[in-house]
C-alpha cells in the first residue's frame, strides 16, 4: 500500500486478514487506496505473524542501508540467530544509537506480546532469505551477501555515521552473544526507553501499553547513517531486487533471454 500527498507524517500499516481494530483515534493519512483515522503508527494486527500490506515511510536509501544493516548483523554474529534474538539485538542497536540522536536503522517497533516487535524487521530478514543474501539456516550471509558487504565497504568505512552505527551493532552482539533469547526478553523488559507513542516518555518497557509505539526512526529527526552515491544505490536496488531463480543459469526463462540476446547480437 503506497502513499501520496502530504497527510499525514506517519504510514505503518498492518492489516490482519480478517480483522482490523483502531488503537485508538486521531490523525488522518491519505494513502493510494483510502483515507483512514488512526493515531498508533498501525492498525492494531489480529495475527502479527500473517502476512499484511505495510506502508512505512523509508526511501529507497533507508530501505537499502536497512538490508546492509541486517547483512552486518549476521556477518559480526557467530551463532545463528533466532528470529526473537534478531528482533532484541536490532532494538537495542537502534535504542542506543538513538541516544546519540543518530538512526541506526529504520525499522519501527511497538509494544507486542514479547516487548518490542517489528513486522517490517522481520519482512526484511524473510527477504534476505528468500533471494538468497543470507542461510535461512545459520543466517550467516551467503556470497552474495558477503559480495554486497564488500561492495559497500568502502563507503560504509568512510563515513562517520555509518562506522558509529556499526561499531553500536558490534558492541551489542558482542554482549548478548550468549544470552539466551528467553533471558534477553527479560533484560528488554527492564529496559528504559523513550517511547515516541506517548511523547517521549521515559519508560520500562514491561510498562508500556500494549500496540504503543516505542521507536519509530523515519520521524524521530534522528541523523541518517550514511549517504550512498546515486550510482551505488542504483546497483543495490538491482541487485536486491534479484531473486536467486533470476540468477539460475539453468532457468528456462533466462536460457530464453539469453539466446534472444544472442541473436539480436549476430544479427546486429
């Protein structure tokens, strides 16, 4: 679901199949296909593992760094990681770098049944993993991931920002390596963090209400993590968009466009 105009300064939406209900009332987005009153960043979801349209605010940038971000994540992590872990390591990361006013990613969370959740997190893993960037397994990256973690380096390594941001991801792998992710749900329980769904009040997360927005970086004015040159950002996209079975050498679609090239080639 896309946006247009200029309602509206938040569009996160998550729809359940069956059943949608307001977190409470308010503010007004215009999106391609409706006009919808809401105040929390989503429809309240009746099953948040389900797949839903979402809308989040990122630009092709943000959305770009995200999946560098997540890349990083599983290069700098030795053991593999359980999609609850992934959710607890992202947050923290975020929190912290939060604090020095700087995005450390762009994935906004709410308050779900295990403390903070993030549906648009837990899109962007699922698609790592179907186009091939990281083991659905170990969740370490595969070449092609590695490839676009050496692609980058160069402008990663170079900017302040993005260097910080990674050093933050470090540093809090490195800590919770071996915490076990039922114990570091608990450890997020206790945490105090400004909530942006109630002003920025500070607060234990186990205190936080339920479907209450707890960090949403695409509205928090938080300084971005780096700037990619157009060119580079172009050949992310492409390649991010690329699916392993595009890839395939052995796929009859590809075999086809293939020998097309080729005769347009002789023929030229």
């Amino acid at each position: 679901m896309g946006t247009k105009g200029g309602l509206g300064k938040r569009c996160f939406i998550e729809l359940s199949r069956d059943r949608a209900d307001y977190c409470s009332k308010g503010k007004t987005i215009l999106t391609t296909d409706v006009c919808v009153e809401y105040t929390s960043a989503r429809f309240r979801a009746g099953n948040v593992k389900g797949e839903f349209p979402i809308a989040v605010m990122r630009n092709e940038e943000q959305e770009i760094w995200d999946q560098v971000f997540l890349l990083n994540l599983f290069g700098c992590s030795e053991e593999p990681l359980d999609n609850l872990k992934i959710q607890k390591i992202v947050f923290i990361s975020e929190d912290e770098a939060r604090k020095i006013k700087l995005a450390a990613a762009h994935f906004p969370f709410f308050r779900y049944n295990l403390g903070p959740y993030s549906k648009v997190l837990a899109n962007d893993v699922r698609k790592l993993e179907d186009f091939g960037f990281i083991d659905p397994e170990t969740k370490h990256p595969t070449e092609r991931g590695e490839y676009i973690l050496a692609y980058v380096k160069e402008c990663t390594s170079t900017s302040k920002q993005a260097t910080t941001v990674l050093e933050i991801l470090k540093g809090v792998c490195t800590e919770y390596r071996y915490t076990r992710s039922s114990d570091l749900v608990d450890i997020v329980y206790n945490r105090s963090v400004s909530v942006v769904g109630l002003n920025g009040e500070v607060m234990k997360v186990r205190d936080i209400p339920p479907c209450i927005d707890i960090l949403f970086p695409v509205e928090e004015r938080l300084a971005e993590p780096i700037r990619f040159p157009k060119e580079l950002v172009s050949d992310l996209q492409t390649e991010f968009s690329l699916s392993a079975e595009d890839l395939d050498p052995n796929n009859p679609v590809n075999i086809k466009l293939a020998r097309e090239a080729m005769s347009r080639a002789l023929s030229a």
